[in-house]
C-alpha cells in the first residue's frame, strides 16, 4: 500500500461513505475522523455502514470548530492512527467528507510513485501573499486568539484590539519560520511521522494552539523543518472568495472539474448527483501523466467574485452608491495603459503603432525618466521627460498629456517598476482603457543574471505592488475599461486581447490580425515559478503555469502567431 488516506467527516455522512468506498477499491487504506458534534446515533450508523470494509479505521473524536486547534488535533489523531496501523505508507492524502476523486486511484498512485519523496503542501509565507482575512497578517503568529472568530466575535475583536494596544507580540519557537496554505495536502509517511515524533512537539502545539485558523499553518510550516523536497501546492482543487469562504462545485460544474485535471475537488454540493455519479473519471493514453491544472477554474471564479464584490454595470445595490465623479471624465479624450505586454512580445511598442496609427510611449511613469514615443526628451505642449517635473504631480501631468494630443488617440506601457502615484487616477477616468497582464514583469526576472535569493526578492516586492494596483482597478469606485489576464492566461490565447487593443485604440472594428509581433521566449519559466513556491514565495499573479511548461504542449506559444479562419 503506497497511499493512506485520512478523511475528516463532520456532514453528508452518505457522501463520506461513497468517497470511502472509492479510496478502498483503489487500495487504499482509510481513517476517518468524525467530528464530536455528530450525534451518537448517527456516527454508530455510518461506522456500521463500512463494517465490511477492514482497511477502514475511526480514530478518536474532537469537537471541531472552523479555524480552531481542534481541527488540527483531529488530523493529529488521524495521522498518527493510520501511520500506526499502516506503517509502510509511501504518502497521506488528507481529505474531507465533501472532497470528490476526479481521476482513478492508480492515477494518484503512479503519480506519487514517481515522486516518492515529495510533500505537496501550499506552505507560502505571509509576507508574499494577500489571502489573510480580517487586515492579520503576520499578526495572526505574533497575537493570542484563545475565542473563536465565528462564535465569539465581539470577544475576539476586542481581544485583537487590547493587545495591539498594548504591543504585545508572542514569541514564534526557534527555528520555526510561520507559513500558511490550503488545508488539504498530501506528505510522504516519513515527513508525517517526523512531524509527529518531533522532540519538539509540546512547543510547537503549545505555540500553534493559539495562532489563528492553525490548521492552515501548523503543518504548512513543520513541514519546513522536516521535508527533503516540498511542492508548495495542493493536489486537491479548492477556490475560495474574497471572505475566505470555500466556493462550493455544483452539477454544473462538471465540464470544469474534468478540464482541471486534479485529482480531488473540494468542496461538492452534497446533492450534486450529476457530479457523484460522473466521477471519478478513467483517463487514458497521454492524460494519465496530466498534471494537476487548478488555474482552468481561475477565470470562472474569478468573475464570479466580481460579480459578487461589484456588481453589474448600470445595476446599484441599495447599499453602493457611486462616487461623486463616476460619470465625469478627468482627462480630454480617450487613452490606454498596457501593462504586461511589453514584456511578453519583442518590439510590441513600434509594432502597436505601426498597427493602429496612434502614438504609443513607453514607460512614461518609469523611475528615472519618462519615456516618451521617440524616446524625445521634449513633448507636446513642452512637457519634459524630467522625472522630478513629472513627479511633482503625476496626475496633472498624465492631464496635460492628453490635452496637448487631443485628437490622437495616446498608448503607454505601465508596471510594477513605475512610479504608482496615478493608479488611482487611472482607475476612476472613464476615459482610461486599461490591460494588464498580470505576472508579465515575471519575464524580465526570469531572464535575469541575478543571484536567485535576490530574484525571489525582487519578485515578491513586484507582485506585492502589482497586486495593491489590480485591488485599485478591481474596485467599485473604478470607473476606466479594465481587463485583466493572468499571463498563464494570456499565452493560452493571446490574440484575443491584442485584437480588442487594436480595435479599441482604431475606435473601430479592426481586420483579424494575421501580423503580430514576436512572443518572448517562455522555455523554463514554469519552472521557474515553482521554484519560487519551492521557496515559499507564491506567484500567484502569473496564473498556474506547470513546473515542465517546456514539456507541456498546450502552453506552447509559436514562435509567429497565425490565424486559423
């Protein structure tokens, strides 16, 4: 037996049961955690129901609350049960009573197997991603949270408050570098069981009890202490909103969950018998070696939660009101900032303008200078390319800019290394057209020569303000055209965006494009990226690019993109 599986159960007893059942027909063993709060009767039913089956144990009991130390101790327990009763296992597989297998048991199998010491764990420290809840980020290790954030709220907040108040900060156990991830992972036995026999052990629960939600941080960071070679995602595909909440798969979720490839999804609509009786799916020839693609569900989710966060356009809540200037244009006509796409083509500036006559600039807002089309370093209306004239009011400058060219429609590149100063400004213009590729500044990194421990730096400082900028053009008070692509995304397809760009700087339907310029050379940027995870900086901006992009045929760009009629 290479695999072990450890499911926490606290509902749809029916569904755990079904799930079980598949793990044990693929060979392998289970042990079920059932949460404390199902009643006796219930819980004496549902063992009696896998009676039959004698690779199934139950484990001890734990009253089980979201966020709280008791879910890690219920997974303690699991674990340290199932390592007992199987002690060869090669891998742990945890899972819950909602989670569906996708793909076959022996896919799982031969895909571990040839990974035999990998642990596939999100683990990504808080200081490079943006997905805490609650404005706690590096707080949520350094603070006491002894009440429960659902149940105990106004206790809670003001215990945040007094302590913050006062300054008080724990101190994190030696060695001990605090991350956070997803849940649900898979770790070898060995790292498991290292974990588990920690001599340490009493310190790092007595430290880990009262961080906040531990059970996305406790083994997210141990596993740093103890694993030989980390994989810093999850095999399981699970979206939360921005609330933090799970998003739940429906029956009409089908076609994506067979599309992503993963192994298990989290978290299925008890009721969805579409999705119960479709999966798991046999894979043959070339898709038994798919890898895992979580980012297929992105876009769909991604849309979902802004349709949730902003609503419909022309549609008002009763609780949103617009901003005094909504419909007030700031600037004298219309304009497009492009951000990303001069990294990702060579020679995209002279070939944009080429395409659609209008004046394209570089980086206008860039550090030292501004780049004006023509590299000049006057501009109409006498506008120098000075940085410091420039920044000592971004905003009227950008004004003036537009004014001085009034009749020609005006294109500039932007990113994360120019002066962010008129991100707001942009972002509340109706007249402002706004592309982004998010992720693109990765390009340049990836082909720098630069120490890889000052790269995984640089990274994190980018994204973290590229991230800031696309929270200002996600925002209700956003008013500019805004569209956004991951640049995992945008190489699947990229003509797509480009001819929306053309056609909306010619302020007219444009012929299809049969002529666009050379795509920068992606070859190893997957694995690239993952060695940043591997790191524990996630760059989640890109989208989900497989560790073996080069090998991966689907994500292929031609060197000279064509057009199919």
């Amino acid at each position: 037996m290479s695999v072990g599986v450890i499911m926490l159960v606290h509902t749809a007893l029916d569904r755990a049961e079904q799930a079980i059942r598949h793990w044990v027909d693929g060979g392998c063993p289970v042990v079920v955690h059932v949460d404390q709060k199902v009643r006796p009767a219930d819980y004496a039913a549902f063992v009696g129901s896998l009676a039959d089956l004698p690779d199934v144990r139950f484990c001890k009991r734990h009253a089980c609350d979201w966020g709280t130390w008791a879910l890690v101790e219920a997974t303690q327990s699991a674990a340290a049960h199932l390592l007992e009763s199987f002690p060869t296992l090669q891998h742990i597989y945890l899972a819950s009573g909602s989670c569906l297998p996708l793909r076959p048991v022996p896919d799982l199998r031969d895909y571990l197997a040839a990974r035999p010491e990998t642990d596939f764990i999100e683990s990504t420290t808080t200081a490079d991603v943006p997905w805490t809840v609650g404005g706690l980020d590096e707080e949520r290790f350094t603070l006491r949270f002894p009440f429960s954030w659902r149940r105990q709220r106004k206790l809670f907040d003001f215990y945040v408050r007094l302590q913050q108040a006062v300054g008080y900060k724990r101190r994190i156990p030696e060695n001990v570098v605090p991350h956070m991830g997803s849940q649900w992972w898979c770790l070898t036995g060995r790292t498991v069981a290292a974990i588990l026999n920690d001599p340490k052990r009493t310190v790092y629960e007595r430290y880990f009890r009262k961080v906040w939600i531990p059970d996305e941080s406790y083994f997210q960071s141990l596993v740093r202490l103890h694993s030989t070679k980390v994989e810093s995602r999850s095999l399981t595909l699970s979206k939360f909103d921005y609330q933090g909440k799970p998003h739940i798969f429906y029956d009409d979720h089908k076609a994506l969950l067979r599309r992503s490839a993963c192994f298990v999804a989290r978290k299925i609509w008890p009721r969805a018998d579409v999705l119960y009786d479709s999966f798991p799916v046999a894979m043959s020839g070339k898709e038994q070696f798919t890898e895992p693609n979580p980012s297929a569900a992105d876009r769909i989710f991604a849309q979902a939660v802004e349709r949730r966060t902003l609503g419909r356009p022309g549609l008002l809540m009763q609780s949103r009101f617009p901003s005094s200037d909504r419909d007030n244009a700031m600037t004298a006509g219309p304009y497009s900032v492009l951000q990303g796409l001069g990294d990702v083509f060579e020679g995209f500036e002279e070939w944009l303008a080429k395409t659609t006559g209008a004046t394209v600039h570089g980086h206008l807002f860039a550090p030292d200078r501004a780049e004006f089309s023509g590299r000049g370093p006057l501009f109409a209306g006498g506008l120098s390319d000075n940085a410091m004239l420039r920044d000592y009011n971004p905003t009227n400058f950008l004004i003036n800019l537009i004014w001085n060219t009034r009749g020609t429609h005006q294109a500039f590149q932007f990113g994360p290394r120019d002066t962010q100063d008129i991100n707001w400004m942009v972002a509340k213009d109706t007249d402002a057209r706004i592309s982004v590729v998010s992720g693109a500044w990765m390009i340049p990194l990836f082909k720098a020569r630069q120490e890889f421990s000052d790269l995984r730096k640089e990274a994190a400082r980018l994204q973290q303000i590229e991230h800031e900028h696309l929270k200002i053009l996600r925002s209700p008070y956003t008013n500019a055209r805004v569209r956004v692509q991951s640049l995992a995304e945008f190489v699947l397809a990229p003509m797509d965006m480009l001819q929306l760009i053309v056609d909306e700087m010619s302020e007219q339907t444009h012929p299809r494009l049969t002529d666009v310029p050379q795509m920068a050379d992606l070859t190893g940027l997957g694995a690239f990226l993952q060695d940043l995870r591997n790191q524990g900086m996630h760059p989640f901006l890109t989208g989900d690019f497989p560790a073996n992009l080069e090998r991966d045929s689907t994500l292929q760009t031609p060197r000279k993109p064509y057009l199919v009629r």
